[in-house]
C-alpha cells in the first residue's frame, strides 16, 4: 500500500455533526475523525487552526476553520480547548503524517461513500514552528485530466 492509496472511511455516524462533549472530555478520535470527514464533504476546502505562542496570549479556545476554496467564504466549523489542541494535532501526526508527532507533511486519499478524495495535510505542532494545521481537500475526479493538460 503506498500513500495515495486510498484510505476507506466509514464515518456517517459523524455526518450530522460532533456528538457534543465538554471541552475537557473531548474523543480526540472522533474529533479527528470529524474534521476529516468534513474536509471532505465540503471539498474543495481547507480546513485551519492555530494555537497562537505568543506570551501574551492566551486562548481558552481554539477556531477550525474551514474555506470553501471555490468561493473563499471562511466559517468557524468547531472550536477546541487550547489545552487539547496539541494532542489532537499528535492523533493527526500520528495517524497520516506516519509516526511523527511534531510537524511535517503528507498526502493521503480516502475513499468515502465511493467517491476518492485526496487531502494534504501540513502540520506544526513544535514551538520553534508555531502550533497549526491546515488540511486541503480535493475530490480525486478530473485530477488526472488537470494534471495531462499541464505544459511543462
């Protein structure tokens, strides 16, 4: 199995939205599992959040924001607890980037509902970095005719 592959999700149980938790108690599982699974029914879209390291700041909660990349329109898909948000970006890491838990990239391809998608997901989760992600989504159909028409 390579990386493009793609990754069969069964998710519909997380289609009507994130089964309200306290922040403190989130399944950070099915959080991550919701934030891809959204990534990828709004597709084409990215998908953001941002711990700020800053001394001076200091948020309670954490913004996912999601753009739809056809219009640009930016909304607050969910919000987190700025004490979990490092651990959830680790269940991202860990889960597509492979292992490693602090920054990096990594392109992966789901199967959902029997569509493909193809999502890149960048990460920072160290402080010399900065604590962020950003997931862009894209329906896998017509990519590879996109690609043939391109002049190099």
């Amino acid at each position: 199995m390579t990386n493009l592959d793609p990754i069969r999700l069964d998710l519909e149980h997380l289609e009507k939205g994130f089964p309200s938790q306290s922040n403190e108690r989130i399944d950070i599982v099915e959080f991550t599992d919701y934030i891809t699974l959204q990534s990828l029914l709004h597709a084409p879209c990215t998908i953001m959040a941002e711990k700020k390291i800053y001394h001076s700041s200091h948020e309670d909660e954490i913004k996912w924001f999601l753009r739809d990349d056809r219009t640009n329109e930016e909304k607050i898909l969910t919000t987190c607890s700025a004490r979990i948000f490092r651990s959830i970006m680790s269940r991202f890491n860990f889960h597509y980037l492979k292992d490693d838990l602090y920054h990096g990239f990594a392109m992966r391809s789901f199967l959902y509902k029997e569509k493909t998608f193809r999502c890149s997901f960048y990460v920072g989760n160290a402080s010399y970095t900065g604590f962020w992600i950003r997931i862009v989504s894209r329906l896998q159909e017509g990519m590879e005719e996109m690609f043939a028409n391109l002049n190099y």
